[in-house]
C-alpha cells in the first residue's frame, strides 16, 4: 500500500531568512532589530503575519498577495549616483531610510520653519555664539533640529546592498536628513551634513510625502557636473569654510601629533574645523597616489573630538523628539538600531 509523503513543517524563521535577504537585507541584522517578543510570535502562523507587519513598517516593505515581505514602490527620487552604478542597488537603503525618517519625523517636536539658513547666516549665528571660531558638527546638528529638520545618522543599515552616503527625504510634513556614511569622528561627517542641508536650504527637495534626493557619494569634487550638487557644495564649503576651495595641502609629512598642531592653528586663524583641515589636507596630499588616511585619522584623536559621532547625533535626536510619541516597538526598533 503506497504511503502518502507528508510535507515537512515550514520554518518560519528560514523562511523570514529568505524573505529578508530576497529584499536585499542581511538577514542576521535584521533579526537583530526585531523586538524582542518576535521569536515567542513565530511560533504561531498569526505571529509570522505579525512579525511581517512590523518588518514592512520599520523596514520600508510592505505585504505581497502572497503574504511574503517585498519591495515597497517609494515616490520619485532624484538618484545622485556615480557612472555605472543601478539605482536599485541602492534600493533597500533607501527604503529602510525613508521607513526611519517616518518614524522620527513623526514625533519630532519643533515645527518645521519652512527653510534652514543660508550658509553665510549659519556660519555667521554659529560663530558668533561658539567658543570657536569655526563651524563644527554640533553648529550643524543645531540648525537644522531647531528648524524643524530631524538628523539621522546610521551608518549600520542591515542591508546586503551599497548604501548612499547621505539623503534627505520630506515625512510627515518635514524635510529628514539621513547620514549613512560612516564617521566615527565628527569630522568625517560634516561635509555630508552640510552638503545635505544644502539640498534643503536651496530647495532642491520636492516636498511631497516620500520625495527624496539620495546622494550615493559625497564628495568636494569639482567634477560634478550636476548643478545641483554644485550648488549643494558651494553651500557645504561656503558653512563650513566661508567660501575656500578646499584645496588645504600639507608643505611636508609630519607626525600626527604635529598634524593636528597645524590644523588647529590653521583652524583657528581660517575660521574652519581642524577636524576639515586635517582630511582636506590629507585628500590633497598625496603619497604614492593616495591620500595619508591613516595619518589623517590618527590626527584627528589628537585635536580634542572626545564625543563619537553616534553620540552627538543620539542626543540631538533625544532633544527634540518627544519618547512618548512613540509606539513601543518603533521605541524599542529606535533603540536597537542606535538611534535612541
């Protein structure tokens, strides 16, 4: 008598596994940002669906007809991306930013004014109220949190695809800025920042729920023939160093001691972060055809950046958004991916 072969038990968790990475995510971080009731849920078939909804929620998914996660279909973007390269690589990261961006912009207590300054009025307010002369990134932080433009720094996006290093997106209402390029130091971050709050200050971004500008790759570059991304460096170097080209070079090698030494003497008497000196001059520095990094990086633990970058941008975000606002899961999905 023929025995009828009985199908084996689905796994849920491999089958969440091949979803995550169908969509592009690294399935192991992406299990990391879960709450923590999911592995009790997907025990039963009603909390698989659960645990689905909070993915397409937080990841920027969405539900199939067949019940399986998949890509979202987002608003226009304008992609800034280099020569080659397929904007839907890029894809999941910007989903997952966007889905972020909801999140903050939704609990985000300062209204949004309508701008952010032009870049001669930011360095001017943020110099004349600093100890410094020179903006740095809490200068940054400040304009655009108290305008109303939430900053959202994140350079671990769970996903298996290239990310960009900055964009700006319009949720709920407001502009988002979104750094996913990864800065330890404060300084590696600035010119991300201001070249992003370029695109906002200029009006390069569409304000319609979703609309974004995503900036694979920031760069001083002249190259750009983008006019946007020229107006959006002009508006970074115009912040950040009152209109300098950007082209600091260093006379010869030297320790990274005395490296920062110089830098913060130049800083001071130029009216620009040590920190921007330090990589500028290590850009336009060659050696062998590349730039020192490894000088550069080791410079910048000298020159007195004691708060991570993570830090600042965390305490800026916990200042202006009300906790409370907050569902428990999108608290608890804060917290888990570093933002809280």
């Amino acid at each position: 008598m023929a025995v009828a072969n009985r199908a084996s038990p689905i796994d849920p968790k491999k089958s969440l596994r091949q979803e995550f990475t169908a969509v592009g995510l690294k399935a192991k971080d992406a299990f990391g940002a879960l709450p923590e009731w999911w592995e009790e849920a997907v025990a039963h078939p009603s909390g698989v669906f659960e645990v689905r909804g909070f993915v397409a929620k937080h990841f920027g998914l969405e539900i199939g007809p067949d019940g399986r996660l998949r890509q979202r279909l987002l608003p226009h973007a304008c992609f800034k991306t280099r020569t080659g390269t397929d904007v839907s690589e890029i894809a999941s990261a910007r989903a997952m930013a966007t889905a972020v961006a909801k999140v903050v912009a939704s609990a985000t207590t300062t209204p949004w004014s309508g701008s952010l300054p032009s870049a001669a009025d930011l360095r001017a307010s943020a110099v004349s109220r600093g100890e410094t002369p020179w903006v740095g990134l809490d200068d940054l932080l400040d304009a655009c949190w108290s305008n109303g433009v939430p900053v959202v720094y994140m350079p671990s996006l769970p996903v298996a695809k290239p990310k960009m290093d900055g964009m700006v997106t319009f949720c709920a209402g407001r502009p988002v800025i979104l750094v996913t390029k990864k800065a330890s130091a404060p300084a590696w971050m600035l010119f991300v920042l201001a070249h992003e709050m370029g695109h906002v200050a200029e009006g390069h971004l569409e304000q319609c729920e979703g609309g974004a500008i995503v900036d694979e790759k920031v760069s001083e570059e002249d190259g750009d023939t983008d006019e946007q991304e020229k107006a959006a460096n002009a508006y970074a170097l115009q912040a950040l160093t009152g209109g300098s080209k950007g082209n600091i070079r260093l006379n010869r090698l030297m320790n990274a001691a005395s490296l920062a030494d110089a830098a913060l003497r130049f800083g001071r008497t130029n009216g620009i972060d040590p920190g921007h000196v330090i990589l500028n001059a290590v850009k336009n520095t060659p050696v062998n055809g590349k730039g020192p990094w490894a000088l550069g990086a080791a410079a910048l633990k000298h020159i007195g950046e004691d708060v991570p970058t993570d830090e600042m941008c965390r305490e800026a975000l916990r200042r202006h958004v009300d906790v409370d606002a907050l569902s428990d899961d999108s608290f608890e999905f804060l917290e888990r991916i570093g933002l809280l």
